[in-house]
C-alpha cells in the first residue's frame, strides 16, 4: 500500500497542508461534502498505521497533545472552522485576524 501523503518524520501530519486546505475553505462557499472528509481522514489513518491494526482510537488521536493526544487534526472539524470564520468575516466586515499555526 502507498500512502498518498508524503509526511516528514517528525510530523504525524504537516500544518502546512491543513493550512492550504484552510485557505481554499475559507475562499469557497461550498457545501461540506462530509464523505469526502471522512474518505480523506481514513486515508490519513491508512498512512499513520501503513495498512496494520490500528492500535489507537481514532478520538484519542486527535485529542490535543496537552490532554494526552496526538494532534492529529479532523478534517471535518477543520472545515466547519473556516466556514465559520467566513460568516464571522461577512457579519463583521473586516478581516479576520488568523493565528499562527505552528
């Protein structure tokens, strides 16, 4: 099996790729197409555990590092934030200021 993302070995999954992702939702009204997401995060998990058993769940793995978690970002949850943001924009008419995600 070939993982369809190439991660560094430091990283579970790279910030940089969730940002680019973030960026597109924040430009695109777009319906969720939560199949689609779901899809993409089992292919997440498929690269994590390179086709075995998975050994941990998948709620622990995206539990935040400082509660005992991995990080491991929702795809789901990562794009309810940019459609959120983006009425948060329309309704305030301003820029949003983004924080740093490293």
């Amino acid at each position: 099996m070939t993982c369809a993302f190439k991660q560094p070995t430091n990283s579970i999954y790279p910030v940089k790729h969730m940002a680019k992702a973030t960026k597109v939702w924040l430009n695109l009204p777009i319906q969720a197409n939560y199949q689609l997401l779901e899809k993409s995060q089992a292919e997440i998990g498929k690269c994590i555990w390179k086709g075995k058993i998975a050994r941990i769940k998948q709620d622990n793995l995206a539990r935040h590092k400082n509660k005992g978690g991995f990080g491991l970002p929702k795809l789901s949850q990562y794009f309810k934030a940019a459609q959120i943001a983006q009425i948060f924009q329309w309704v305030q008419g301003s820029e949003i200021i983004q924080a740093s995600l490293t």
